[in-house]
C-alpha cells in the first residue's frame, strides 16, 4: 500500500508553499528519512524527507507549482521494486523513469530531464530555454544545478559531486560557480534558445537576427521572492520612511584587526570581521535610543530591553535576514560564530524558520556588494534598520590637515511615526562614536 507524501507545516502562520527540486524522480529506491523533494516556503527551504523506505510511484505535483500545508503531492510504495535506470530527480512523466534504448543518446541515460520553468504569454518564443545538457559521463546533474552552471559557463566536468549516488547538487554548484567564474579567461555561456533556432550570441558579437534581439519569457516568483516584495509594499504603505545619513572613519577598527586578528582566531577559532563591531555599536545605540528598537502596536509603543538583531545576508535564492538573539549578551566571538554560520547555511538554504522570525532591529551591508550609498527600508513592524556601505580611501579633514583615510557611509532608515528627528541623527552619530573609538564598546560609554 502507498504512503502519501504530504507538505508539512513549515512555519508558523505559513500556509502555502512551492514544490522545488524533485531529488528522487519515478521508479527510484528511497531510504527511510531521505530526502526526497524540496519545499520552498516564503522564508526557507526545506527538504521533504521519505516517510518510509520504498520506490517513489506518483509525482503529483511539479517544481514550480503551489500547495498548501496538507496537500499531497506524491506517493512512496514500500513494497515496490526500484525501476533500473532511473534518473533520480525527474519530475517529468513516469515513463522517463524507464531505462532508455539504445538508440537514444548517451546523455539520456545519465541526464535528469527537468521540468522547463513555467511560462505564460511569451510572444518571442512562448517556452523558457531549457537547461544546457550535461556535459559529463555517468554523473548525475540536478536540474538546478545545471542552470547555475549553464549561466555561469561552467562544466560539469569541473565539479565534484556530494549528492546520494555521485549526484551532482546545486550546493555543488553554489560552490563551484564562485571559484570558476573568477578564474582568468573564464568567458559566461550565454542562455541557449530551443531548436530550430540558433543560441543567442554574447553581447557584442555580430550576426544577430531581429528576431533573436527582443525576448522575454515568464517565471513564477518564488514564495521568498513575494514575501519580500509584498513587506516592502507594506513598510512603504504604512509607515513614514525617513533616512539619515553619516560618515565613519574606519581606520581604528581596522588596525585593532590588523593588531589583534591573528591572536583572535587563535584563541577563538574565528576570524573578526567588521560586522560583529556594528553589532556591538548598535546595541550600544539601542540602549540610549530605545525608541529604534520599538514597535508601534496599535495605540501603543512596546520597547525592550533586549535586542534581537537581523543580519540581511544573500542566500541561495534571495535576500534572507535570520536574527542574532540577545545581541547585547553576546562577545565578540559568539557573535562571529554565529554571522558566520548564517551565511553559510544562507548560502545552502539550511536555515530553519524559526531563525528567521521575529528581530527588533536590522543591519544590511550593501558594501560587500560594492554599493557607495543607499536608503535601506525597514522590515515590518520593525522600527529602524542601519545599511552599511563600500570602505573607500577618500580625503578627509583632520586637524586641519587633509588626509586619506577609510571612510564608509552608513545610514539609518526609520519609522518617523516613533522616532524623532533628533534621535535618529543622535541614533546614528552613536555609531559612528563606538567604530571611530572601539574602547567605547568595552568600556560602555
């Protein structure tokens, strides 16, 4: 008899969810407690696993598609025998989970066959490109692993896979395309066009038809993807947004790293970064200006007296902001480990829901992507946000004398309804006072 696989809750107030990556396709084997297909949900990604062991009979529900906590979407048999050659990770038709003739090409028999994206009302072509065809023997390519090589330009060939089965995955891929892409004479492949028609050229080459010039196709965002865009939506539409600006001189903290760094990873097993001196300093500004820690509830302001801090870091398929608990309890190193297991499990999208919920205040650094000055925009019903930027060698005033010195320009967006003017501008200057000295922080004035 079949067991039905079911969408778990995956969060609180989380109701819909996207099917993504099947990882086991038609006619294969699972174990007990193996994944089997991924769910993507407005905050994570999960992995399904196999409630018993058996063969997958039924795929119900394709990447892409929706389904709400409950729902159905596949089918284990615990007494069914796993149908040789199976792909793996097809989502497509039960019968491409037969083993291919001869007559086929080789590719076929190692090639998952993915699910092209879901398209509506393309005029130029009416489907998306599909994913370029592995180029490897015997190594199993998930489908999104292979669109994260195809639009870098890289091989297969040139990645080691992990997954079950010498499968290749996408964190594979994540791992891979960073190294590659920067390695000298690396040239990205451009998206291939199904047949008859030719693949597009790289900008700049000649011989481009008219028809090839102009496309556009569709793809379902993801539930992340709406989430943010309907919060920013909302913190537009119900809040007064205003954001000031200031100036730090970063010299201080960068020696104290050059000084200290070495011995700090020998003690603490961790290397100090800048973000956990910003952590500090914006608790220390939290306390005096609790205001920007706040929230409007109704008629009411609520403050605290603690600080649960976000740290905005890019993950796998977006922008994510998991939260650093009691930031104000917390040393140096503790809060290294952490910014750092963050990111790293961002970047696999191993976070879990819980560690994405809730925070007072927010802190996004837009320099590690080289952006000079921005105007971040506060989740809600949070009340301020500071957004870090690019270190830049600029000339400064200093005693009368021009110097060269690491400036960053920082700011502060916040909610005006409940923090003032004057508090957001002395808000900001807090910070600035607690990164130009650093002793400020251990001595807490």
């Amino acid at each position: 008899m079949s067991v039905e696989l079911t969408i778990p809750s995956v969060g609180e107030s989380i109701t819909e969810v996207q099917v993504g990556e099947w990882l086991k396709g038609v006619g294969d084997r699972v174990d007990l407690d193996e994944p089997v297909v991924e769910i993507e949900s407005a905050k994570v990604t999960v992995e399904l696993p196999a409630p018993v062991a058996g063969v997958v009979t039924e795929i119900l529900r394709q990447t892409g598609e929706d389904a709400e906590v409950g729902d159905v979407i596949g089918s284990i048999d615990p007494s069914a025998e796993a149908v040789a050659g199976a792909t793996g990770s097809s989502s497509s038709a039960r019968a491409d989970a037969a083993v291919p003739t001869q007559a086929e090409p080789p590719v076929e028999v190692t090639k998952p066959v993915p699910r092209p994206l879901p398209v509506t009302e393309c005029p130029a072509r009416g489907v998306a490109p599909p994913p370029r065809s592995p180029q490897t023997s015997g190594v199993v390519v998930m489908p999104s692993a292979q669109r994260l090589l195809d639009q870098a330009g890289v091989s297969a060939d040139q990645v080691t896979p992990t997954g079950p089965g010498g499968r290749l995955l996408k964190g594979d891929a994540l791992q891979a395309v960073g190294p590659l892409a920067a390695s000298p004479g690396h040239r990205p492949m451009p998206p291939p066009a199904p047949s008859p028609e030719p693949s597009l050229p790289l900008a700049g080459e000649t011989g481009r038809s008219v028809d090839s010039e102009r496309e556009e196709w569709s793809v379902r965002m993801t539930p992340l993807r709406r989430t943010i865009a309907a919060r920013l939506v909302q913190t537009k539409q119900e809040t007064a947004l205003l954001t000031t600006f200031n100036e730090i001189d970063m010299s201080q903290v960068i020696g104290l790293r050059k000084q200290l760094g070495e011995q700090f990873l020998q003690i603490h097993d961790i290397k100090l970064g800048f973000m956990s001196f910003f952590v500090k300093a914006a608790v220390a500004a939290l306390q005096r200006f609790p205001a920007v820690n706040g929230e409007i509830r109704g008629r009411d302001i609520v403050y605290r007296n603690y600080a649960d801090v976000g740290i905005a870091v890019g993950g796998g398929k977006g922008l994510v902001v998991p939260i650093i608990r009691d930031a104000q309890r917390k040393s140096f190193a503790e809060l290294e480990r952490e910014i750092s297991d963050f990111g790293r499990r961002a970047l696999a999208n191993k976070l879990r829901p819980e560690e994405l919920e809730g925070g007072t205040f927010t802190i996004s650094n837009g320099g590690v992507y080289g952006s000079l000055l921005s105007t971040p925009i506060p989740s809600p019903p949070q009340s301020g946000i500071l957004g870090l930027h690019a270190i830049e060698q600029r000339p400064v005033a200093v005693d009368g004398e021009v110097v060269i010195r690491p400036m960053m320009y920082v700011a502060l967006s916040y909610d005006h309804r409940i923090v003032d003017g004057k508090e957001a501008v002395t808000f900001l200057k807090t910070i600035k006072e607690q990164m130009e000295q650093p002793a400020r922080m251990l001595l807490e004035v």
